[in-house]
C-alpha cells in the first residue's frame, strides 16, 4: 500500500463529471465531529530551566560559529595581502552587524512574530503564506519556495556536523602540531559516535545539552573579555562605520569577505524553527540577554588577539585560552559541535515527518523515542543518510576551512526563501501597507542577496555540494508529489462512487454478511475503495460492520480543536470517518477510531480488521509522467514504509490486497 491508499490532501474534490451520490442513495447522517488524540501546548514558562533549554537546543549551532567564522573571514584577506589592525576591526564590525540585521532584528524580532498555531520553521511559514493568499499559481511558487528552502536545509544538516567537529578536533593541532594525522579519524569516529545514538532519542540525548552549553557560553564571553581587556579599543567596532569602511575600500575582495561572514549567523534558522517547542520569549531573552552578548564579546576578543599577535589568525579561537586551557577546551568545543549537529539532526528529523505528512516524501520508517512526547521521533533511514553524507564530506574536503566553502550556500539560500514567504504573510496576514514591506523585507532581501551571491562565488570550490544535494532532493519531492496525484487520479476515474455502492448494497443477493468489523482505507472518501471490490469479487463477503477510513493530511501544523474526526453514516453500520492530521502530527488510526465508541459505533479495536491495498504502479497508454520521472518515483515507491507501520495499525489484523494502477 501507498499514500493514496489512506491518505489525501484536505479540501480535495471530486474531478468534472464525478458525482458524490447517485439518486436513491440514503442521505448521509453525520454523527459528530471531535477530536481524538488531540495535543495540548501550553506556553512554556520564561524560567531558568526553560532558557537552560532553550540554550541546550536552539542555540547549539549558532554558538559553535566562533570556531571557524572569524578565521574563516580575516583568510580573505590574508591571501591578497599583509592584515591591518584596521581591517580587522572591520571584519568585528561586519560580524556584529551581520548578528544585529540578520539574527536579532529579521529572525528574533521580526519572523518569530509569523507563527502558524505556535508553530515555527519554513514549511510553517509557508503554510502560512499558501493560507493568505488567494491565487493558485502565487501558492504553487510560495510552495516551490519552502520546498527549495527545505531542501537547503537538509544540505545545511548535512554540512553543521562535519564542519562542526572538523573544526573542534583540529584545535589538537594547537598544542600538539604532530597530531594533524589523527583529526580526519578522530572526526569520523565522533560523527559515527553521534549519530549511532540517536536512536535513544533526543530526549536522552540533550539531558545534559543545556549546562553544557552554558558553560561553553560562558566560556566564549569570560575569554573574550580578557583579551577586550587588554586591547579596550577594539569596542569601536561596534560602530558600524568601521564595516563601511571595509567594504568601500575593499569593493570585490569585501564581497569575498562577505561569503565567509555569514558564517557567524548559521543556525539562525533553528530559533524560528524552533519556536514551537520552548515558546517565542525563552527565545527571544536568551538570544538578546545572554548568547548574542556573549557571542560578541568572543569575536571581538578573537579580533584584538589578531591584532596583538598576528600570528594567531593560525587559530585565533584556541590561541585565545591560556596554554593550560587549550586540552580541556578541545573537549568542551567537541561536546559544543556534538550538540550543535544534534539541533540540526533532531530539525531534519521533523522536517522530513512534516514534508511526508505534506506528501511531497513517502513514507518513511519512524520511531517514537518517548511514550508522552510526540514530536521526540527517529527516522533510521534519514538519520543513515545524514551520516554518509557527513563522513563523505570530511574525507572529502579535510578540513573546517575548506567546508567553510560549502556552508554557506545553504544557509544564505534558507535565508532567501524565509525572507520571500514573510513579504506574503506580512502584507497578506499581519496587514502591512505594501511600502512597509517593501522596506523592510526588500532590504532584507537585498541582503541576503548579497550573501548569497558572496557564496555563490564558491561554488566550484566546494559549494556545488548543497546545490547539486538541493536539486536533487526538490526533483524527487516534486516527483513523489506528482506521481501521487496522478494515482490519486486514476483511482477517482476507475472507482465506483460511494454513492452508488451504498444504493444497491440492499439489494445485492451475492453478498454474504459475516460478523466482525472491517476498516478499509481509501484516500478518495467518495469512491469505493478497490480494496473493498476485490474482497468481494473474490470472497463474496461484506462484514456486518463497516468503516471507511480517510487520512487528510491538512497544510497546517495541527487539526483545529473539534475538527479531529468526522463521523458520518452512510447505511445502517456503514460509516465513512475522515481522520485529520497535521503536518507535525503522527497519525494513530486505532487510537483515533476508540474514540468512535463515545458517538454509538461500536468500535473494538481488538476485533477489527483492516483492508488495505498495494498498488502495482505500470505506464499507461498514454503516460502522464516521463520515464526518468516514472523510474525515480517507483523506485521511492518501493522504498516507501508500510501503511501498517506509519499509520500504527497492527499488522496482525491487516489484509493488503494488490491493486494495480497506469498513470
């Protein structure tokens, strides 16, 4: 079985010339309409505990930038020529404002007012976006957009936990020059180590995730105040007039510059996404009163160290701890970029529950790691993925400043899609006159143009990895998302509408009734399931009760409250319930139909049996899809999970019957 079998998107309609019901067929009499399962999110509470959260999640892997960013960027200009004191404080400069415009003001201020029901992140803001607007081809590019958006973010997890702890294991080389032998193992070996464990759970995972990363905050802060201390002046970066100053004089090698400063600001995309989770103000309070100080203090400490000693741009982040430091240092930034790349894991994770709730992925294999929280999942298949694509990338590029190549394509392209979503949602929902927007989130675009390009510039030297990781995801997904349109399709041309099936039920004479309850999933409520006419074209029988099951997967992050299950009765003891879910939802059918018994339908769930179908997807006469296109969709096809398996229905009660279906 597929998708089609059970699910299908909300607000679908029956093709020209298709009928719901024909004449004679007994009015539907809908029972009740309710919730089952639903969750309940409260506010977290602005607590110690929630910002030592808060810290431990969201912020991982922006707080491990000062690692590689500001060396990444003062190497820009050190290849052309000798560093001034002066361009290093513009380098200072160009970092702090590059926290201040694209972090605090667009993300913290600005884009964490676009929730969608609480929710965060781009799919959440492109929902968003699609539900404010009217036209049908403006919510097609709105949601191209967050799929590329998407995309690049999985580029983005993919890079976060080589570049990460490449860049921690090569501050050994600091004390111990020999050991540049053992980073490459000694990487892959951490990488593997962390993604073997995430099948515990996130929840055990990030126990400790909090006090360690205020202990490496504070850490940053305290050694960047002590070389501030010393060299008090490099404060006047603070002045923006000293990253003007750069850029003017620099011009193309500035812009060159520009591709290595937005190092500082990856992960900024976690604290939208984020949002659901831990609630817009522990957020808003640990960024504004503790990281972003923090951060800052670091990389202006970095900054007046180079320009004492011009010798630690080797490692200006190592060179800022006293010799004694710089072992336990290495561990701490180690455990610092595990947790890091654990955010970006845990991230992919529920964007690749939410796009297979979307339909734009099959299903997938997913596991829950805690019996009381549904968001804490695992996707064996997703978190393999991730893991070769990390190890590849270290022995592919061996070390943190060659990666730095292949960053930030991904995160400027993230930033891009973000900015373009918010221009509909804050025009179209928030009521923003047009030159507000245009102001605003066309200087942001601007921008984040700019970076972009910056990066774009790389792209033969390492940044055609997310690029090519890009393209490729968003041909699959567009893919899947057209093949099952076109099954769902064909399944509406060659079905027997419901209505007609009802009708002559009582007069069928062939049929047999046999006790006991049958669940059939379909994902057209309004046609006969084809596992349903093959039963009984080759058992003759019907059970005496029956329900016809529909998943609707809605384009927003849960079902309204009262609006879970609808229950309608078709004939006597024949039901058609349509289940909703969210996209941040995990759909639970047998949970959900208990809930049935509280509106007079006698559900039991340790005597039902569910039928649904496998289908046998072939070229029709006339195909709709190009071969490639055909060849890449059946072979998702065949990889996809079980219907038994996502949807929790025990497969000692399943009957799968083979359908097959030309597209």
């Amino acid at each position: 079985m597929t998708d089609a079998d059970s699910t299908t998107p909300t607000g679908s309609a029956p093709a020209p010339g298709e009928t719901h019901q024909t004449t004679g067929a007994p009015e539907p009499r809908r029972i009740a309409e309710f919730d089952a399962d639903q969750p309940q999110h409260a506010m977290a509470p602005v607590g110690f505990a929630a910002l030592l959260s808060v810290l431990g999640v969201v912020y991982g892997d922006i707080g491990t930038s000062p690692l590689y960013a500001f060396r990444s960027t003062v190497e820009v200009i050190s290849d052309h020529h000798t560093v001034e004191p002066w361009e290093i404080m513009g380098v200072a400069s160009l970092i702090f404002w590059t926290l201040i415009l694209i972090v605090t003001v667009k993300y913290v201020l600005l884009i964490m007012r676009a929730d969608h029901n609480g929710e965060g992140g781009i799919l959440a803001i492109m929902s968003l976006a699609q539900r404010v607007t009217t036209s049908a081809r403006t919510r097609l590019v709105l949601g191209m957009v967050g799929i590329i958006g998407t995309c690049l973010f999985f580029g983005d997890g993919i890079i976060t936990p080589a570049i990460s702890v490449l860049s921690a294991i090569e501050g050994v080389e600091v004390s111990i020059p020999a050991a540049h032998e053992v980073v490459i193992p000694v990487a892959i070996l951490v990488i593997i180590s962390l993604f073997s464990v995430q099948w515990v759970g996130t929840g055990r995972v990030g126990t400790i995730f909090g006090p360690i990363m205020l202990l490496w905050f504070g850490t940053l802060g305290a050694l960047g105040i002590i070389q501030i201390l010393h060299h008090p002046h490099i404060l006047l970066s603070l002045s923006p007039t000293y990253a003007l100053e750069f850029v003017f004089y620099h011009g193309k090698l500035s812009f060159l510059a520009l591709g290595a400063v937005v190092l500082c600001v990856t992960g900024a995309e976690a604290l939208y996404a984020d949002m659901g989770h831990f609630g817009r103000a522990p957020i808003r309070y640990a960024w504004l009163f503790f990281v972003l100080p923090m951060l800052v203090l670091n990389y202006f400490g970095q900054a007046a160290l180079v320009i004492a000693d011009p010798k630690a741009l080797a490692n200006p982040f190592f060179l800022l701890c006293p010799h004694w430091m710089q072992g336990p240092m290495v561990v701490l930034s180690t455990l610092a970029t595990v947790i890091a790349s654990q955010a970006g894991i845990s991230g992919g994770f529920s964007l690749c529950r939410q796009l297979i709730q979307l339909g734009y992925m099959p299903r997938l294999r997913i596991t829950h790691t805690n019996a009381e929280e549904e968001g804490q999942i695992y996707l064996p298949d997703f978190n393999r993925f991730l893991a070769v694509g990390a190890v590849l990338l270290v022995l592919a590029f061996r070390s943190s400043d060659a990666l730095a190549s292949a960053y930030g394509i991904a995160v400027t392209g993230t930033f891009i899609c973000t900015s373009v979503l918010a221009i509909a949602v804050f025009r179209k929902h928030f009521n923003w006159p047009a030159w507000k927007v245009g102001v605003v989130f066309g200087g942001f675009l601007l921008l984040d143009g700019t970076f972009f390009t910056a990066n774009a510039l790389k792209i033969p030297d390492g940044g055609w990895v997310p690029v090519m990781l890009g393209c490729v995801l968003t041909l699959m997904m567009t893919t899947w998302k057209k093949g099952r349109g076109l099954i769902i399709a064909r399944q509406r041309q060659d079905s027997l509408p419901m209505g007609s099936f009802i009708a002559r039920l009582p007069q069928s004479r062939t049929i047999v009734r046999v006790p006991g309850m049958a669940v059939f999933m379909t994902s057209t409520p309004d046609f006969v399931p084809p596992c349903l006419l093959h039963n009984m074209r080759h058992n003759k029988i019907l059970h005496d009760h029956v329900l016809f099951v529909t998943v609707q997967n809605l384009d927003q992050p849960e079902a309204e409250r009262g609006h879970r299950v609808t229950v309608e009765e078709l004939a006597p003891d024949v039901y058609r319930v349509i289940l909703r879910y969210g996209f941040m939802e995990m759909p639970n059918i047998p949970r959900a139909l208990e809930e049935l018994k509280a509106n007079g339908v006698d559900f039991d769930a340790l005597q039902a049996s569910y039928f649904t179908s496998r289908e046998l997807v072939t070229r029709s006469s006339v195909p709709r899809m190009s071969r490639w296109r055909m060849s890449i969709f059946l072979f998702m096809l065949r990889n996809s999970t079980s219907s038994m398996e996502f949807f929790r229905i025990p497969p000692d009660r399943t009957v799968e019957l083979g359908v097959k279906v030309a597209i």
